[in-house]
C-alpha cells in the first residue's frame, strides 16, 4: 500500500512520499535496499541507500540501514523525496540572494515575485531555473526533478528564506527535520484589524476550497483537510492593521495566509484571501487614498519568511539564518506608523 502524504514543509507543499509496505509471510531474508527498488517505481537504488542514511526508512517504526534484511510480516515506512517529473528545465543565469552555503547546502534570501518551482505556465524564470544554473555540476541538479534539492517552499508573491539540499543525503535528512516538526520557521506579517490578546494560536483543518478550487479553507469542523496550526503573537498594533510574527506547528498550503482570514485578520493586500480591499478604517477619501498607496508601494500579500532553524546534515550543528524586511513591506509599515501618529495628534488637539 502507498499513500501520498502532505510534508510539513514552508508554507505547504507534497514534496515527499510516504510508502508503506506489509512484508510478505513467505518472503525469503533479503538486503531492504534492493527489496524496496523492487518495489517502487522510478526510484533507484542509491536513492533508497540516501534515504536509509538519513534515517528515512522504519522498520517497525525504527530507522534501519541499506542492509538490513526484511523479514516475514516487517511493516516497513519510507519518506522520499517527489519522483521524477518529465519535464524538460532549463538552468537560467539569474542572480540569487544567497545567505550560506556549503558542500551539503544553501540557504537563499528569496524576494517576492519570484516563483520557487515550475509549473502552471511558470516553466521559466523560477528559482529551481537559478539553482540548476549555480548548481550545475551537482548530480542532483541533474536528475530532471522538477523539484531537485527544494526542502520546502514558500509562495511567488511571499518573501523570505529557503534552505536548499545539494546531495540525496542532505535532502532525506532535512526533509525528515520538516516532516518531524524539529525546523524552526518564523515569519512576518501584517494583517487587518487588531487584537484583544497579544498571542494565540490557530488551529483549524487546512483543506483545498470546495467552491474555489484556488484557494484554501479552513474546515473547523475537522471534516475535511488537514491538521494545521499556526501560533502568532502581536509585536505593534498600528490602528487598522497590526504587525503579527508567526510560528508554524505544521506546514500547509497557504496555511498563515488562511489561518488569518478566518480569524478575520487576512493579510494585507492578499488578493486571493480579501486583504486586498480595505476591511478596517474610515470611510473618508483621504483613508481610502493613503490605503491605495500602500499598495502600490507593496503590490503583492504581506508576508515574509524571516528566519529559519535546522540541524546541519553533516555536522549535525544547529543553523540559524535571519532576513530583514524588504523594502516594500517596511515602507508600508512606517505609512502605517507615521499615519496613525498623525491621526493621534489631530484626535488629542
């Protein structure tokens, strides 16, 4: 049996499998690698060995090596990188923000605008375009992956920071650190409305949109989609809107983006989830027209991926890596600082 599971990844994507396989009550000893080649379909076997190493192949729930021989009736669980696409990609020379970057890894500062994969009429342009260029010589740039070496993803129009595997080792073992909850992700954003509370969390399943097919929505009910939290925490109340930082328990499409909206605190100028029109303020022309410019300084959603923390493949050292607000969402904040301190100082005269 194999079923697909949805990783903890970014803000959401399937980037990985999860096989399951019930052994055979007549199956004769036989090394694990070679076993699940046989079993999988458009894997090789050295894929299977990376996963091994990285700890990414249970038997009975522990983590075996390439050479362990599957017995009768052994419930084994791989977690693997997304099979190949066929799908000619092209390395284009763009330049990439790159924050570190070593044998096993790189982590880059991604701006907004920039699609992270192919596809849906992207097949050029994205960053797995730049990565097949500045990593050409890796044999996993190579491979026609769609997706080669991307741990995680973050959406077009979110910017912020990605770490990126140049090795089948360093990908299984950062995917699983995703997969596990053990990665560290902190973002930014600014989002309509204030808030009674300084802190809380959201937690509400995260499903594909049954009338918009789009978007996400949040089924409170648990009846469909899947298990979501995110936790947020207010650092400044600017009037209409407020400056919120975000930690993601789990990693679905979309999931700060949604999980806002239905708090009824949609990101700023988020087209697909209504933070595009003004949901807070006054009625007066003045308002509407310094809203306006807000987003034609910042024409695009809010938010931004600023840090991110994981254990280092190889040397098994914590990493941590910051971004600072680009320039379109902080000069948005400070209209916004410098619009409700003037507002202020006219309601005190």
């Amino acid at each position: 049996m194999s079923e697909e599971l949805e990783s903890e990844l970014g803000e959401g994507s399937e980037l990985f499998e999860h096989h399951r396989f019930v052994v055979d009550k007549g199956q004769s000893l036989l090394r694990i690698d070679k076993f699940l080649s046989n079993k999988i379909e458009n894997i090789s076997r050295s894929k299977i060995q990376a996963a091994a190493q990285a700890d990414c192949i249970l038997v009975n729930d522990l983590p075996v090596k390439p050479n362990y021989k599957v017995k009768p009736s052994d419930t084994i669980s791989v977690v693997l990188p997304r099979p190949v696409y066929e799908l000619q990609l092209i390395p284009q020379d763009i330049p990439l923000d790159i924050l570190y970057e070593d044998d096993l890894l790189l982590v880059v500062n991604k701006e907004a605008g920039l699609v992270v994969h192919p596809g849906h009429g992207n097949y050029e342009g994205t960053l797995i375009n730049a990565l097949m260029f500045h990593l050409k010589d890796s044999p996993l740039f190579q491979s026609g992956d769609i997706r080669p070496g991307l741990v995680h993803r973050i959406d077009k129009n979110t910017s912020g920071i990605l770490v990126i595997a140049k090795t089948e080792f360093a990908l299984n073992h950062l995917a699983k650190q995703f997969y596990d909850r053990t990665s560290k992700r902190r973002y930014i954003a600014l989002v309509w409305g204030s808030f009674n509370e300084t802190d809380g969390v959201v937690t509400g399943n995260i499903g594909r949109s049954h009338k918009d097919r789009t978007k996400m929505f949040v089924f409170a009910d648990g009846s469909d989609g899947k298990h979501a939290v995110t936790h947020y925490k207010v650092l400044e109340q600017l009037g209409y809107v407020s400056l919120i930082e975000c930690r993601l328990e789990t990693g679905r499409t979309h999931q700060i983006r949604v999980h806002m909206e239905f708090l009824g605190h949609p990101v700023f100028n988020d087209e697909r989830y209504g933070g595009d029109k003004i949901i807070k303020g006054t009625t007066f022309t003045k308002y509407k027209q310094f809203v306006n410019n807000c987003f034609a300084i910042m024409p695009r959603h809010a938010l931004h991926a600023a840090s991110l923390g994981f254990v280092h493949p190889g040397t098994g050292k914590e990493m941590f890596f910051e971004s600072a607000l680009p320039a379109d969402m902080s000069a948005v904040i400070e209209k916004w600082r410098v619009y409700i301190h003037s507002r202020d100082l006219e309601e005190e005269q």
